[in-house]
C-alpha cells in the first residue's frame, strides 16, 4: 500500500482522493478507543492489539506519504487532521497529534501557507482538556520558529486563555508558555545533550537561527515570563503546574535561571510580608475594614485552634510543644497536654484580663469574644480531675462575678464558657439557681407592689445582659439537667423491673437512701427553687415566656414520672424517703400556686399587648403581628396546665398508697379556659326556673317544651365563661 501511493506521483492522481479516504478509515477504525476508568483501550484484546496497531500505523502512513507527494491535497489532509483533533477531543487522538507533529516536522515553512488552518485551531485551546492542548502545541513547535505570524497568534491566545473562567483555560494557557520557554534557547544554555534527560520534543531539521537568534529568543522567554507572573494571583491548582513547569523549563534552558528565582522570590515575599506584625508608624495600627491588628491576629488564632483540635487531634501534642517558646524565665513547660494547655490558658488570661481592666471606651466586645472562644477551646484539652481544670473554673467563675460589661455576645460566650466548665466539675443546678436570682432581682417582680431584693452573685447579669441574653442560656442549660434526670429516673425504672422477682434485690432497689434517687430528689429540688425565682420575674414578652412555659411544663412531666417511680417502688416497700415528701411540699408551696400567677401575668400582658395594637388605628399589620406573637407565647399554658393536673392526680394515688398525706400543701387546679362564677350562676338559675313556672301556667298554644328552655340555660352559662 505504500508503494501504491509512492507510485501514484506518476500519473494516478485519480487515486490519490482514495488514498486520503482509506488512511482516515483505518486510523478512526483501528485506532485508540474511548477511556475507560482513565486508561486508553484498544479494539480488540489480546494478540489482535498488535494488527490493530499496524492498521492505524499503516493509514498515517498512507497520509504522510500523501502529504509529501501531492502538492494539491496538503491542505485538505491538514484540515481534516485539524478538525479531528479539535472535535474529537473526549476520545484518544494521540494517533492524530502524532500524525500532524510528522507532517509539520517535514517541512515546517511549506506549511507557512497553510498557516490559517493551524491559527484558527488555536482558537479552540481554551475548550479543549489539558492533554490534547500539550499534545497539539508539541506538535506545532517546528512551525513557531519559522512563522512569526503563527507564534504570536498562539500567544495571543494564551494571554486570553490566562484569565479565562475555565479553570483547564488557564492551565492549558500556563501550559503552552511552559512549554515555548522549553524550546526557545538561549544563547548560553545547555544543550539537550548535557541534560540530565533528553528532551522529548521534536526538533527542527533546518537552521532556523539566521532568522530568529538566540537574542531574539531571549527577548520572547522574558516577555513569556511576564505573562506567567500573573499566574501567581491564581489558584493553587495553577500556581503548583507553574512551578513544577520552572524545573524542566531550567533543565532546557538554564539561562532563564536568574528571570525565574526571582519571580520565586517575588512570590516567597508575597506570601510571608504580612506575617510578622506591623510597627506602630502604621496608621492606628488598622488594617483593611477598619480592624485591628489585634483582632485580625486572635480571629487566626482562633481558627487555628479550631482546626487542629477538629481535624487533627492526635498532632495536638505537638501543636502546644511548638507554641511553647522558651524564655529567660524558665516558664516552658514539660509534660502532658493538659499541662502545655494551661501554659497557654494562662498566657490568654492575662490578655482578657488586661482588656477587662482598660477603659470603657477601649473595651472592644469582639476582641474580647475571640479571647473567651480561644480559652474555650484550650480548656477542652484539660483533664476535669487535673488542677488546672479547677483553676480554670474558679477563674471563669471570678471573671463572670466581678465584671458588669454589659455586651450581650461577650456575656453569652463567658456564660457559656462556665456553663461547660462547671458541668464537667459537678451539678450546675445551683449555679442556676443563683443567676434566676440575679435576673429576678434586676428584672423585677410580676406583682408591682413586690419590691425585690437584688443579690450580687454575678455582676456580669445586668439590666442589659439579664433578659434575654442570660434568661435564655440558664433556661437552656436547666432543660438539660432535666433530660439527664430524667434519664436516671428512666433508668431506675428499669432496674426494679428487673429486680422485682427477687425480695431481697426489690428492697436494695427502694432504700430511701438510694444514692441515685437522693442525687434525683436535690437535682429537683434546686431547680425547684431556679424556678421558683423565674415564675416570679417580669420577663419581657418573647421567647423567654414561651421556653420558661416549656421548660415548666417538662419539669412537672419529670416531677409525675418520679412519683409513678415511687408508685411502682411502695408496691414492696410501702413507704417513701423524707427527702421525697420534702419536695413534693416545695412544689407544692413554692411553685404551682406561683404558676398560674405566671400564667395570669402572661394572660395580663397578653390582653393590653392587644388593647395597644388596637389603639394604633391604621395599622392592622400591627394588629395582626401582636395577635400571632400572643398566640405563641400563650400556645405552652394548657400543655403546662395539663402536666400540673397529672403530677396532682399521681400524687394522690402516691398519698393512698403509702397513707401519707402529700396533699396537705397542694391547693388543686381550677385553671380552665373558662371559669364559673357561682353566685351569677345560681341567680340564672332561679330565673330559668320562674320563666318556666310561668309558661306552664300559659294556654297550651303558647306553651313551650322544655328543651328550648334547656338549650337557653346552656347558652347563657356559656357566656359566663
């Protein structure tokens, strides 16, 4: 077959249209397939890879061939080779570049006239993938150092592709300049020969220097590496191509060492100028957005803390030995992670307690909640039975007693610091039980003519902090002391399940002195008296309300669930623990009657929320927005209503059971929906029966039965609802 087209130059140009067709079948036929799982596969397997090759081969054969032979077909084998290449880019076309790199290596300045195809193929670089740009500009270099037109459509082009929005654009564009800084000598640079890996480009067979030296190429590499110093403002996929790219670059062409090492250093000192902390002839010592340096240094501190003690805790070991800088004072610490912890613990109370100590106009809030998130997160890394735990604490605990700053988010995050310290310690019920009194005692009482003694226990719980900002977080927390009683209620719920076939385990189970049941019954009884301070406050209207009715209504669902614990113990026992009869006489004394006080207070607010948005004439937006916030707020009082009757009903199956009287300071529930006034009711009453007497002495005609009468009662003792 190659001799065929060998001999066609004489006189069988009417073959040559064949030729071209069969060497474009075989090489779309037999040659590489679609990828599969990132690998090219052949068709067919096994020993017939082999003549599938030799097919493909031998229709590139047939093309190149062609190509030299015949003058008149040379453009059309070009654009279809081209064309492959450019709309077969998702398929193998190795085979196609490989065959275009031998046509234009053959003779690079004949192809000068058909330079068009090839710079109208540059305009596609940009959608094409990564590989079959390198490919295609590997194969065009022969033809750049002889047609100036071509080299600089091509770069262009790449310019262009430099700040596309694809990101492959733009590495396909850092790509191509790589790759024209690798075969552009310059005078004085290493031969491929003395490198220490040969060079896999193809080569020009013609002197192509007369025309374009090795100055000329110099002054093209540096205009190169002008564009390609704006890559450095890019992303990290195409910085790391860029440099990965300069080391075969020096391989090639080593005179270009001194351009490249200072583009390197021009980055190195782009990226650590901003790490050492400005002197003070900066203006303010501000940066961008008007922040500090201060604050600008703890927000990166602070997400270093966080990321390492997220994704690499068992490196944190080695995080705090790094911090540790040693000093002339000795103060490096040597030791476990909870001692490195609080080497640095210490370091950032000082911070704190300095900003706490300036004056009021220099307290910067945000400052301040960054030097509280970063203490929280050192405080994790310490063991709660450790010295250093208990230091902690205590010094939270004095902060938060000794500081009246009124900032609501530093509040909350010094709040919620404690929160998580104290719980780790033991019980934080009384904390609770003292906040609720400080919120009391700033807030005031339901009753107006009650004044409050204030307390002191926590300074940080002001007019500003106490509602909502510290109401909400001790609600919060009381809910999940509650969950964890509940739980241990549950759980010795089951235990005497269990131990119920066996007498002697069935009262080990109901000793009064259970250490479980007496840590249930103080639990309650502190949060008893937490609420009891709460119920009495004139919380503002809003989600303060409407949790503290939540968090009632599950306090009493606990309170009934602990009685039918005792209901099912005093089957075997028959009695109940004194500690036990002590709290259902505090709940009885010192919350439920207070309860619907709340309630009543709420109904209260309730009804002149409304009068207000009435009074606002114009505004039935007003008026609907009051409506739906009442609705809300009033939406927990039958469920909490609900849950006090069940505690009063247990209870006095609990008072008939183990024949003590645990009802004697409960006053029972009469708040309904509705509420019947006896001294009206029985006035309508004596009028419906008069009304009745007199039409039964009436003619017959006039007579009426009575269930119209009936219905009349029922109506009217409606309205007295």
């Amino acid at each position: 077959m190659t001799m065929s087209t060998k001999v066609s130059v004489h006189s069988w140009d009417h073959v040559t249209q064949g030729l071209v067709e069969l060497g474009f079948i075989l090489m779309d036929s037999y040659g590489p397939k679609k990828i599969l799982d990132g690998k090219t596969i052949e068709t067919g397997s096994g020993l017939s890879k082999i003549p599938n090759q030799h097919a493909c081969k031998l229709g590139a054969n047939i093309l190149l061939e062609t190509f030299k032979i015949h003058e008149m077909i040379r453009q059309e084998i070009l654009e279809q080779v081209l064309n492959r290449v450019v709309t077969r880019a998702s398929s193998p076309i190795s085979h196609f570049l490989d065959l275009l790199s031998n046509i234009i290596m053959y003779a690079p300045l004949v192809l000068q006239s058909c330079s068009s195809k090839i710079t109208e193929t540059f305009d596609y670089l940009s959608f094409l993938p990564l590989q079959t740009v390198q490919g295609l500009l590997k194969a065009v270099q022969p033809l750049l150092k002889v047609s100036m037109s071509v080299r600089d459509s091509l770069i262009v082009v790449l310019r262009k592709a430099m700040f596309a929005s694809q990101l492959d654009a733009r590495k396909s564009a850092v790509a191509g300049f790589l790759l024209l800084l690798k075969n552009f000598k310059v005078l004085g640079s290493l031969s491929s020969s003395q490198c220490s890996q040969p060079i896999g480009v193809s080569q020009v067979h013609v002197d192509v220097h007369s025309r374009y030296n090795s100055v000329a190429n110099e002054t093209f590499c540096l205009e190169i590496m002008d564009s390609l110093r704006r890559c450095l403002g890019q992303q990290a996929d195409v910085r790391l191509m860029l440099y990965k790219g300069f080391y075969d670059v020096l391989r090639r062409n080593s005179q270009l060492a001194n351009s490249i090492m200072h583009t390197l250093l021009s980055q190195r000192v782009l990226l650590w100028r901003y790490t050492s902390i400005p002197t003070s002839v900066e203006d303010l010592g501000k940066k961008e957005k008007g922040k500090s340096i201060s604050l600008l240094c703890l927000e990166g501190l602070q997400k270093i803390f966080s990321a390492v003690q997220q994704f690499y805790q068992p490196k944190i070991h080695h995080f705090l030995r790094a911090l540790d800088v040693p000093d002339n004072e000795g103060e490096e610490v040597e030791g476990s992670v909870s001692h490195r912890a609080a080497f640095q613990i210490r370091q950032f109370q000082r911070s704190l307690l300095n900003l706490l100590s300036s004056q009021e106009e220099d307290f910067n809030s945000k400052e301040a909640l960054l030097l509280v998130t970063v203490l929280s997160n050192l405080s994790r890394l310490l063991e709660p039975s450790s010295p250093q735990f208990v230091q902690m604490l205590s010094w939270t605990s004095k902060i938060c007693k000794e500081n009246n700053q009124e900032d609501a988010s530093f509040c909350k995050g010094l709040l919620n610091l404690l929160f998580s310290l104290h719980v780790l310690y033991k019980s934080p019920a009384i904390l609770l039980r003292d906040l609720s009194q400080d919120i009391h005692g700033h807030l005031g009482d339901i009753d107006q003519d009650v004044e409050v003694e204030k307390t002191d226990h926590f300074a940080i719980v002001n007019l500003r902090t106490a509602a909502p900002t510290v109401c909400l977080l001790v609600l919060s927390q009381a809910e999940k002391v509650l969950e964890e009683v509940d739980w241990l209620i549950t759980k010795l719920k089951g235990q005497v399940s269990q131990e119920i076939v066996s007498d002697e385990a069935s009262s080990q189970a109901t000793l009064p002195n259970h250490p479980i049941e007496k840590a249930i019954i103080v639990q309650l009884g502190t949060l008893l008296t937490f609420f009891h301070e709460l119920v009495q406050t004139a919380l503002p209207s809003g989600s303060c309300v409407d949790i503290l009715l939540k968090d009632l209504c599950k306090m009493y669902t606990i309170l009934t669930a602990l009685v039918r614990y005792y209901l099912q113990v005093c089957q075997s026992s028959g009695g109940i623990p004194k500690n036990m009869e002590k709290l259902v006489k505090l709940s009885g004394s010192h919350l439920t009657p207070l309860c619907y006080s709340f309630i009543s207070y709420i109904q209260n607010k309730k009804s002149q929320s409304l009068k207000c948005a009435g009074e606002k004439k114009g505004k039935a937006g007003a008026v609907a927005t009051a409506m739906a916030r009442v609705l809300r707020e009033t939406k927990p009082i039958p469920n909490l209503i609900f849950a006090i009757e069940q505690y009063e009903k247990f209870l006095i199956h609990l008072s008939k059971k183990s024949k003590v009287n645990l009802m004697q300071h409960m006053k029972l529930s009469t708040s309904r929906d509705f509420k019947i006034k006896g001294n009206i009711l029985d006035m309508v009453l004596r009028e419906d029966e008069e009304d009745e007497h007199e039409e039964g002495t009436a003619s017959e005609h006039e007579g009426q039965n009575k269930e119209p009468a009936k219905k009349k009662r029922k109506k009217e003792m409606k309205c007295l609802s």
